[in-house]
C-alpha cells in the first residue's frame, strides 16, 4: 500500500487510524456482547481476555509507530537540510 503525503512530506496515516479505529470498534462489540449476553462460560471469557490483548498492543504499536515515524522523518528532514547547507 502507498501512502499518499500531505504538506509537508508527512505520509497520511488515514488508512492506518482506519484499521486502528475499526478494529478497536470490533473488540468494543465483542466485549459489549459477551458483559452483557453472553453466558458464564471459558470460550467467553478467552474471547474477552484476547479483546482486551489484541486492543492494547494495537494501541502499543499504533503509538510506538507514530513515535518511529516522527523520528524518521526528523532524521530524513534533518539530513536533507545538511545536502541543501551543502550545496552552498
């Protein structure tokens, strides 16, 4: 997938807060069902421990992304501004 750049040369993260936000939305479902349908039984309460897992490394990895990304992106800008410095 290619991600398209706004100003600044910053690539757009729409797609990624998209798969972020639908997939917290999805174990959100999950989890509202089971507290308030689902039975006393261990598949239930599996499904719920994984919701709440795969929920907190999503937000680890979307946050540790956007950190990794930002450093990138000051290196390469910072690099850049050493070949412009250069030039002259």
């Amino acid at each position: 997938m290619v991600n398209k750049k706004i100003d600044g040369g910053k690539p757009s993260w729409k797609m990624r807060r998209r798969a972020v936000f639908g997939t917290l939305v999805f174990c959100a479902v999950i989890i509202t069902y089971i507290v308030f349908i689902g039975e006393e039984k261990a598949v239930y309460e599996t499904a719920t421990f994984s919701a709440f897992g795969l929920m907190g490394a999503i937000i680890a990895s979307y946050i540790g992304g956007a950190v990794w990304d930002d450093y990138n992106m000051k290196r390469v800008s910072a690099q850049e501004q050493e070949v412009i410095e250069g030039d002259h």
